[in-house]
C-alpha cells in the first residue's frame, strides 16, 4: 500500500481484478463545464470567464474541453473561438445538434473537433414528433457534413439508455458509415443502474470498433458508477464537469471521478489532482453555485476533524481515519474546537497557537471549550479558544 494511499486490500484481489480486465489502461477526460454544466438552472457564464475556465481545465490535465454550444448565442460562439485562440494545452471541442446549420457554427469558431447530438429514444420521438428514419436521416447528413469538413466527429446518442437495442445500434451504425469517429453513450436522463451500464457499453464495444465515451447524468445519484461501469466494459474516454454541474441533477464529477481511478482503480489519467480544488472554487465563484461542505476533495470540511476519537486517530496515525493523503489533492488537514472535543484536539489548538499550557490543567480547559461549543450551538473559533485560555482559573 502506498504511503499516501490507504485503501482496501480486496480491491486488488484477483477476484475482483478479474472483472476489470476491459478497463483502459489510461482513461481520457472530457470536461462539458461549459456546456452541460452552463444547462444548470440559473447558471449563466460569461464569455471571459469561460476562456479562464477553459485554461484552467487544460492546466489541471483535462484531455477534452467541451468550450460551448456555438449555435446557441453568439455570446457563446464568441467565447469558443476564444478559447480555440487562447487555450493550446488541450483539445478543444465543439458542441451541435445533428443539424447542419449547428455543425457550420462549430467549423466558424475553428473547433477541429465536436461531439454532435441526435434523440434516439421512443420517447424524445414522441416528445418531437420525429420518426426513425428523420432520426437517421439527420445522423447521416450532421455527421456527413462533419466529416466533409474534416472534423474529427464524436457521435452522442441522447437518452441512449432507453433506447431500444436494435435501434440505437442502427443509429450508431449509420453515424459511424457517415465516418464518425466516435460514439458517446448517454444516459440523459440518468435512469440506469451500473449494471446495465456495463452490459449496454459492452453492447456497444461489440457492435463498432470505434473509440466509446461515457455520458452519465445523477438523477440516482449514480453518475459516477454508472459512468465507471462504462469503463469497465471498455469505453476510453469519461464526459464530467467541475462540482457535478449540469442539466437537471448534474453529471458526473471531475474530481469524484479522478479520485476513483487514480485511488481505487490504479488507471492513469493525466489529471493534476492538486488542480482540482482551485479549479472548484473558481466555477463556484463564476456560477454563483457553491458546493457541500462535505463534497470529496473540494469541500471546505473533508479535511476537516472535530470529534475528540478522530482527532486523536488522525494527531497519532493518520491512515486509522483516512483513505489518502490530503497532500494528494493539494488539501491540509485541521482541526475544529466544539462540545464534541478531547484533549487532542485542545493540545492541537494550543500548539497551533503558540500557547504553554500546564499538562496537568487540559481537561479543565477542555470543559470550558465543551461548554462554549453547546453555548455557541457550533464550533469555537480559535480566537474564542485564545480567550478561553487568558481566562483560565
């Protein structure tokens, strides 16, 4: 077990490494912040924030950025030209319907990649009024067109999840003759289970020898699984977004998702871990959308001990509480006064605030610290703590 890394022993045991035989060696990472993220309700970036964001990304070792939906505004337009100009240490993809008109506005702002959507359920059918053979008629030209223009084209088939078998593969199969050379799995609505991700991806994988991304919303709360079940069937590449933004509940997050397999699975990516938690903050503050507290990595308290047993696990022998190294993802640990404190953690504040203190005379302090912390309903900041210990009898 690594120095940094304390994780479970089963999770390399050849009975459960034997069923992620298909896993990719090294995964690529396709951010959408900045188009399904920007989906989320009441989030609106502006142009220059984006091209900060999209640095950002590519800086933090981000494979794909997804910079916009260019037939959408021409705001947006604008700043995924930005982008394409500014942002060199990264793909940068384009956003469009499989309309031709969309997939000209890609081509205008200089994106040498997109990803092009078209419904394939019977329910946005329905919803649309469009038949199968509409349906396969804008594939077939959106991605044709793409192609004609010398676009490297991933094709994304919205609410593939519920889309019946033979269909989505007729409509993977007449994007990939029309010379797609990708396929997205998505589960748009966020309605599958791990397992039939695994079992619809390794479909997929079976049916096109073409490279297979992975889409997964969080309406169950199962974006991520859902989307690390695709790569165990085989996909190469994961769609996620900074915090979990986007279109109803969110899609799969950026940091969960790398924490997972850097920590858990052992699969490269070239995501800077360190990155991740300055990334978070700047898209909270260019959205207005904060995150919990408590969200992996980026949560102001993950790091963060305040009942007296954790606090002398972590003072004595940090892997006894902890998963990994708060180093790893660029993080410190810290300790928190209230009424749920030991002696630790009234040792550890001293320390940290330079204070002699008779040994003898801590568990009195500690009394105080654990009256304060049910008067203030809460945690005793450290300047309290000060005043606690001038005021001590």
């Amino acid at each position: 077990m690594s120095q940094q890394w304390w994780l479970s022993p089963y999770n390399t045991i050849p009975e459960v490494t034997a069923q992620l035989t298909n896993f990719p060696k090294q995964v690529k990472i396709y951010d959408t912040t900045l188009r399904d993220g920007e989906q989320s309700v009441g989030v609106s970036i502006a142009a220059e924030d984006k091209v900060q964001i999209a640095q950002a990304l590519a800086d933090a070792g981000v494979d794909r950025i997804e910079a916009g939906f260019p037939a959408s505004t021409e705001e947006d337009k604008h700043a995924v030209t930005e982008i394409v100009k500014q942002v060199k240490n990264a793909e940068i993809w384009g956003f469009s319907r499989c309309v031709v008109n969309d997939v000209q506005a890609c081509i205008d702002t200089g994106v040498k990649s997109l990803v092009c959507e078209m419904l394939t359920s019977d329910l946005k059918m329905q919803a649309w009024e469009l038949t199968e053979a509409t349906v396969l008629s804008r594939i077939e030209k959106a991605v044709g067109f793409a192609k004609q223009n010398g676009l490297y084209c991933a094709f994304f088939a919205v609410d593939a999840s519920r889309t019946r078998l033979e269909f989505l593969k007729q409509a993977y199969g007449v994007a990939v003759d029309a010379g797609a050379d990708e396929l997205v799995l998505v589960d748009t609505v966020g309605v599958m289970t791990p397992q039939a991700m695994f079992y619809l991806a390794t479909q997929v994988k079976s049916w096109y020898k073409v490279p297979l991304g992975v889409h997964c919303h969080n309406d169950f709360g199962l974006a991520t699984a859902c989307s690390l079940a695709g790569l165990q069937a085989g996909a190469d590449s994961v769609h996620v977004t900074v915090n979990g933004l986007g279109e109803k509940s969110g899609n799969s997050d950026i940091s969960d998702m790398a924490l997972a397999l850097t920590g858990l699975y052992g699969v490269k990516t070239n995501l800077k871990l360190d990155k991740l938690y300055p990334l978070s903050k700047m898209v909270q503050k260019a959205t207005g959308i904060p995150v919990s507290p408590f969200k992996p990595i980026v949560g102001e308290m993950v790091y963060v001990r305040e009942t007296g047993s954790s606090v002398a696990q972590v003072m004595t022998f940090p892997p006894s509480v902890e998963g990994y190294a708060p180093e790893l993802v660029g993080r410190e640990r810290d300790i928190f006064l209230s009424k749920k404190s030991g002696k630790k953690s009234v040792e550890y504040a001293l320390d940290k605030l330079g204070i002699s203190f008779p040994n003898d005379k801590i568990g009195d302090l500690l009394t105080e610290v654990k009256k304060q912390g049910v008067k203030n309903n809460g945690i005793v900041p450290l300047d309290q703590f000060r005043e606690l210990v001038t005021n001590f009898k």
